[in-house]
C-alpha cells in the first residue's frame, strides 16, 4: 500500500504531527472522491446523499433546514439550494411549518427512501474493501483518535 508521501511525491515527512496532518486531509478527499464515484450513476452528490440519510434517519419526521444543517458532515451555507435540488429531484418535500409560517419543515418522500435503498448495496462493496482493510479494533482505535484529534 502506498505511503501519503509516495501520493504525494514527496520526501519522507519527518514531523509526525505534519505527517498525520496531510494523510488525514489526503484520506479525506480520496473517501470524498470514492463516495461520489460510487454516487454519481445514482444522478446524486454527497452532500445531498447526507441529507437523504438525515431525513430517512428521523423515521417520517420533518426537519427544518437549519436542524438538517447542523446535522451535516459537510456544513455549509447553501443548504437551501441544496434542498431546492432534491425537491426538483422530488427526492424530498418542502412545506411551510402550520404552527410557525416561517419555519420550513423538510421531509424525505417514498422516491427519496427507494433511492437510498438503492444506493446502499452499490456502496457495500466499498465498505467491505474497509473491512478487509482495518479489523474491527483498528477502526474503533481510529475512531477515537479522529475524535481526539478534533478535540476542542
């Protein structure tokens, strides 16, 4: 398997800190490229693959946009946008809160759950790869150094 360094073409990084530093930022965008690799025949982003897996998370339940983007791996400002897509998608729905009419409550649709259906045997192989790749132990340790690495 190659080094961050032989990704990079690089000299031997000899700061471990630095080191640690460029392989998890490197790891990150290559999951990133995997992921929408694995997502792009489904005609759907990452981004808005995490949504459809936050709203089907909430059983039925609606959230409004500010809940949805606070719950995101990627936070970002255009959520909005991004909901306006999956609602042209008719992925998810869009609807005006009765109790407050400025608050707008999102909520997944039956076409946006048989599209998660969908996607998740195509991304199981993937997820095997990680399996044969890390025991259970080393992603728990991982894990947890990841956590401990954003503590703040």
């Amino acid at each position: 398997m190659p080094t961050v360094e032989e990704h990079l073409i690089t000299k031997p990084i000899k700061d471990p800190y630095v080191r640690a530093f460029l392989n998890v930022m490197f790891t990150g965008v290559w999951l990133q490229q995997k992921m929408g690799q694995l997502l792009k025949p489904f005609d759907i982003t990452e981004p808005q693959y995490n949504v459809l897996r936050i709203l089907r998370g909430q059983n039925g339940e609606a959230m409004n946009l500010y809940e949805i983007q606070n719950r995101m791996i990627q936070k970002m400002s255009n959520v909005s946008r991004l909901i306006d897509k999956l609602v042209a998608k008719k992925l998810v729905t869009r609807r005006e809160c009765k109790e407050n009419r400025r608050r707008v409550d999102i909520g997944i649709t039956q076409k946006g759950l048989d599209l998660l259906d969908a996607i998740d045997p195509a991304i199981e192989p993937f997820f095997n790869q990680l399996n044969e790749n890390l025991t259970k132990d080393e992603a728990r340790q991982m894990s947890e150094w990841l956590d401990k690495m954003r503590d703040e």
